[in-house]
C-alpha cells in the first residue's frame, strides 16, 4: 500500500475511534451497523435480534437503541461481554451445540434479524483467513435456519476471497436479496465486507442433534442446502 493510502486509512481508523470514546460506544464497529442500518432499514421498533461476535457490545448499543424499549436484543462471543442494560448475553462459541441450544432456549422463538460481526483470529495468511471467515459464516447461515422468522434480515461480516461464491450460493435460495456492501467506516484496505440479505424465505426442517457436545458442521453445498 503507498504511503498516503496507508496515512489516510489510519487517519479515518482514528477518526471513528476517537468518535466512539466522544459517544460512548463499545467499539468503532458500531459506526458500521450504523451506516448499514441507514442505508438498508434494518431494524424496526420492537424487532428481536441476535448478534453472533458480540463482544464489546458495540453493535449490540446500536441494535438496543434502534429497536427501542420494546425489542429483544440477544448478544453471543466467545469472550464475555459488559452488561448492558435491557440486552442478554450469552457467553460461548457458536459453533458448538451446546451454545447453539442455549440460544434456542434464551431467545425462545424467531428473531427479525441475525447480526454476524464474528471474525476469526487473524494469522496474516490470508487465504486461511478467510476461509475461517466463510466458516463462521456458514455457522452464521445455520443459526438464521433456525431461528429467523419469514421475511427477516441478516446482517454479516466475511473476508473476501475465493469462497465468496460458495458464500453466495447458500445466501440467494434462502433470501429474497442478498447485497455485498462495504460501509464508509470499514477501514480502505480491510478485506472485509458485509452481506446484506434481506426476505428470508422460510426455515427450513433442520435436525438438531440429540447430543449436546456433538459439533454442528454446515455443509457447504451448492443447492443452499440443510445443516
Ligand atoms: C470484530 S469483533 C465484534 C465486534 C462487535 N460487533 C462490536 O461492535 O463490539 C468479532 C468477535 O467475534 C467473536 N467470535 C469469533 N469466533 C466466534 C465464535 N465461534 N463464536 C462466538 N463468537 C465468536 C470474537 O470473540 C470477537 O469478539
């Protein structure tokens, strides 16, 4: 990257940073579900929502302040998150099904929306990077499976590369619209962009397994597939 590029990316990078200490926000990411929302329309008033890769709680600020004091927020990661007032949060991977389970039961129905900001632990080779990615996603697709109503939104991060189309090609049997979108506060030469979908067309008959330890393992298929 030349230098200048470089100077300007760290100059915006700061600029969103110092704007979320200014307004009290977990993290510089929320400006980016921020701008997703205004140029989507995400969330609605009283709209329940589950955000996979939590952790601080910078989405989960503005999913809360968007849905107002009538919707249910939802928040899982790994690593624990800061309470936050009228939001739950559940600690543990999503990609076991003990976790997944405790979702089922804390969210206890269908959700309106599905938020995925879930990154892997970046080793600088890229290709591993983002097939990690895509496997989170992929996670990400199996949870709205499960518990996205007819109709509902997701929102989710990945890293591009060449599994995008594979990405694609589970998102468009089950959505309406499915957009890639890069929002303003997404640092220049971040790899990563947001898959917008929108319309979900219906859940489908996903087995759950019997035993709580057993690993859910979505299968990458070329029809959209069941996990
Ligand atoms: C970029 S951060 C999310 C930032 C968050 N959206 C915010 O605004 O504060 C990505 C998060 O994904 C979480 N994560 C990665 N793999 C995960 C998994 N398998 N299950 C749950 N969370 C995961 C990480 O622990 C990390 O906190």
């Amino acid at each position: 990257m030349a230098l200048h590029d470089h100077w300007v990316q760290e100059r915006k990078h700061e600029h969103y940073y110092k704007l979320a200490k200014k307004l009290n926000y977990r993290s510089r990411a929320s400006f980016k579900l921020m701008q997703i929302d205004d140029r989507f329309n995400i969330f609605r008033d009283g709209d329940s929502v589950v955000d996979l890769g939590a952790s601080p709680g910078g989405w989960l600020q503005v999913a809360k302040g968007r849905v107002g004091d009538r919707g249910k927020v939802v928040g899982v990661d790994l690593k624990y998150i800061k309470p936050l007032d009228g939001v739950t949060t559940i600690i543990g991977d999503i990609t076991e099904d003990s976790t997944m389970r405790e979702l089922l039961e804390v969210v206890g129905g269908k959700v309106d929306v599905v938020l995925s900001d879930m990154a892997p632990n970046v080793g600088g080779h890229y290709s591993t990077d983002h097939a990690r990615s895509v496997d989170l996603c992929m996670y990400a697709v199996a949870v709205c499976d499960r518990i996205l109503k007819k109709n509902g939104k997701m929102v989710m991060k990945v890293f591009m590369g060449d599994m995008m189309d594979s990405l694609m090609e589970e998102l468009e049997p089950r959505f309406a619209s499915v957009k890639i979108h890069s929002p303003a506060a997404s640092r220049d030469a971040s790899s990563e962009v947001y898959i917008i979908s929108k319309g979900f067309y219906a859940s489908r008959k996903v087995k759950l397994s019997n035993a709580p330890e057993e690993e859910i393992k979505p299968e990458f298929t070329s029809k959209g597939g069941n996990i």
